[in-house]
C-alpha cells in the first residue's frame, strides 16, 4: 500500500506543476477590475492543478474533517497573497506552494483524506476547488 500512496503523491506534484505549464496562458491574462486580490490569487492557485475532479473530490473530504483539524479553504490565498504580494504571477506562486509542500512534507507534517497522505497544502489547495472559494 506504501508504493500506491507514492506513486499517488508522484501523480499529485506532477499535476500540480504540469497544470502550471498548461494554464500558463490563462493566468496571464489580466483579472477584470471587479475581482479583489484573493479572488486572483485563488484563481491562479485553481489553475495549478490538471485535474480538477480529482482535486474537488480530495477536497470535498478535507472540508468533510472536524473544522479544529483544517483552514478555512480561503486560507492558503490569503496566505500566499502575503507571502508573494498581490502582482506574483503564476510561475512565482507555482513555485512558492511546490517549496510549501515539500517543507511540510520533509517535517512530516501530512493530513490522511480517503487514502490519500498529502501535505496540508494540497489539501487546502484541493478544497479551494471544492468549495468554489467559499470560506
């Protein structure tokens, strides 16, 4: 069962960096006026990733858990607006979540979601999705 969730967890980082290469064109594209900081930041980490069934369903069971145990879904945009400033483009906020999760990873910081192991970012970056930006 290890080498299944390896290889899940392959799969998951190799979503999220080639959703960055596929979505490059999109999040380019200038947000309209009316759409504040964390909506752009929110769409831009929504973008990173290549399958966003997989990533809804995965998120669906993080927003299932205790709410003691998880950030509210806005969390992880707000963080990285912070962290990036409100200008970052997407290869800069691809970049700053890969180096997230691989920090949460080497200090085993991991949430278990349906058989999953996955590092608290991806969990909230997968219940952005599921949540459609709701808090």
């Amino acid at each position: 069962m290890t080498g299944s969730l390896l290889l899940r967890r392959r799969w998951f980082f190799g979503a999220v960096a080639g959703g960055a290469v596929s979505m490059w064109s999109i999040a380019l594209r200038a947000a309209p006026r009316s759409e504040n900081a964390h909506e752009r930041v929110r769409k831009k980490l929504i973008s990173l990733l290549r399958d966003p069934q997989r990533a809804r369903e995965i998120g669906a069971a993080y927003l299932r858990s205790p709410p003691e145990q998880r950030a509210p879904p806005l969390a992880l945009a707000e963080t990285v607006l912070v962290e990036t400033g409100p200008a970052a483009g997407i290869e800069a906020i691809r970049r700053y979540v890969v180096a997230r999760i691989r920090r949460e990873l080497e200090d085993a910081q991991v949430v278990s979601l349906d058989g999953w192991i996955i590092s608290p970012t991806e969990a909230q970056l997968c219940a952005l999705v599921a949540a459609d930006g709701a808090p």
